[in-house]
C-alpha cells in the first residue's frame, strides 16, 4: 500500500484512503468541458463534513456541493432560508479539511445561503470571498433574470458560478411550494432564456431542479459552456447530484419522487456512493419513468 493511499488513523476513527492514483486526475473547469465534450455524466453529491466528503471522494464523485439544504438535513430547519453565510462558511471548512487530509481532488461548490446576495453585486462579492477563502472552488446562487448580472459581476473577479433554476428552495414560498417549474409554453420559454442569459453572463455550471424531463433536456443541448446538473430532471442533462442524505435513505421525511435509495443495494455508504457513480455514469439513474417529469 502507498503512502497516498494509507488510511489516515485518527483517536476518533479513521477517514478512508484516496481513490486510486490512476483516477487523481484533478477535477477543474476544463476537465469539467472535456467530460462534458465526450459525453461523460458528471457527479455531485452534497456533503458538509469532513468525513463524508472524503467518501464520496474516494468513491470517484466528481463535484461537492455544500448545500444549504444542510439547514434541513442537519439543522433540523424546515427549509433553507434560516441558514447563514457562517454556517456556510464552517461547513465549507470542514468539508475541505477533510478532503485535504486525503489528498482528494473533488471540485467543491459553495452554497451562498438565502439574503447573501440579494441586495447588491457587491454584497454577492463579499459573501462569496468567504466561501472561496473557505476553500470552495466555485459559489452557487438561485434564481435567473436579476441574477445575470451578479453572476457577470463574480465570474469577471474570478469566482466561478454555478446558477440554479427551476424550483429554486430559497424563494420555494413564492413559488407555491415544491412544485414542478417550467410546465407551460410561458414558464418554459422564461426557463429557457434566464438559463442562456445566465451561461452568456459566465456560469459554468446550472443545476435545474424539478424541471420537465424534455425541458431540461432541451436546455443542456442549447448551453454549450455551461453544464447542466439535474436534480428531479431527467437524465438529459450533463450530471446529476442529489442531497447524500436522500440517496442513503437517511432523510427527516420522505423522499422526494426524484430520488432513488442507494443503500438499499449496497454494504456500505462508500458503496452506495460508488453505485450512485456507476448508475449515473451508465444512465441508469435517473430513470425517466420513475425519477422525472
């Protein structure tokens, strides 16, 4: 056994060894396009420890994100709009602690939390240089239209951005609820348009929650630079990513239609996250008749 590969032992446990040197290809903005350029589904998984974000490192999951959904999944929040830009910040530091410990070479994205970016540009700046000087590699936000120019305004300093559409949790109130987005030739049409002004204005990653499976499919065909990651719509986009707590079968309530419990099959939460991988790699998840609109 390599030294890269030695199980780092700690008093309180031990975090698992990195994924094999021949797959310590960083992962990058670039390499990002080139998985996309040869058709290779991208994986995300959320993750806001240092332990679990070494597992799903180590079980080849391309993306992190620290999600503000940990406002529900370790809160105990009834939604995401309670949690703050330093509850972000401290998860952000965990999860890069952890991946740092095993040499790990994921892409981590940052959830800016609801009211961290609303008011101005600069505002957006600011709270988006605390998650990058947290060691995240790039920030996400919710929403199109008023957000095109923060995502300009970021991408132009050197932050990269992944957008969020369709049923977007921050603003889930004034959308009616946890709702399918996107239905009908007008919400489809302004779907369609916030995502292409969002990839023109520089974001180089769109997560589209509960959106149509042929919208969404769609829309990753039209963006070129920027790579879909669906959630809840369908397995035409470039990626998939999930809340790991749903995939493990571990959540507060129940799981949403556009999950699938990967535990159920597997041995392990490595092994569950390593089906997750292969499942979606070979596109088996997410399977349209079951996971999508």
């Amino acid at each position: 056994m390599t030294a890269s590969n030695t199980p780092t032992g700690t008093p309180y446990g031990t975090l698992p060894s990195a994924s094999p040197l021949p797959r310590r290809k960083p992962v990058s903005l670039p390499r990002l396009q080139e998985m996309r350029d040869r058709g290779e589904k991208i994986t995300m998984l959320t993750a806001y420890d240092a332990t679990f974000a070494a597992v799903a490192d180590a079980a080849g999951v391309e993306c992190i994100l620290v999600g503000d959904s940990l406002g529900m999944v370790c809160q105990g929040l009834s939604s995401t709009v309670g949690v703050t830009l330093d509850t972000m910040r401290y998860h952000t530091e965990c999860v890069v602690r952890g991946l740092q410990r095993v040499q790990a070479t994921t892409w981590v994205i940052g959830d800016l939390p609801f009211g961290t970016y609303h008011e101005s540009k600069e505002q957006a700046l600011q709270s988006a240089a605390v998650l990058m000087r947290a060691g995240a590699h790039m920030v996400k936000l919710e929403g199109g239209g008023w957000t095109t120019e923060t995502v300009r305004f970021l991408v132009e300093r050197g932050i990269p951005v992944c957008a969020h559409l369709g049923l977007t949790p921050q603003t889930v109130h004034a959308l009616g609820g946890y709702r399918v987005q996107g239905r009908g030739d007008a919400a489809a049409l302004q779907l369609r348009r916030h995502a292409i002004e969002l990839q023109d204005a520089g974001a180089s990653m769109l997560v589209l929650e509960m959106v149509p499976t042929l919208l969404s499919t769609d829309i990753t065909q039209e963006l070129k630079t920027c790579h879909t990651i669906g959630i809840g719509a369908g397995n035409g986009t470039a990626g998939q990513v999930l809340v790991m707590h749903d995939m493990l079968g571990i959540n507060l309530g129940k799981n949403p239609k556009f999950v699938r419990n990967f535990m159920d099959s597997a041995d392990s939460v490595r092994g569950a996250m390593e089906a997750y991988v292969t499942a979606v790699k070979e596109g088996s998840f997410p399977d349209n008749t079951l996971h999508a609109w």
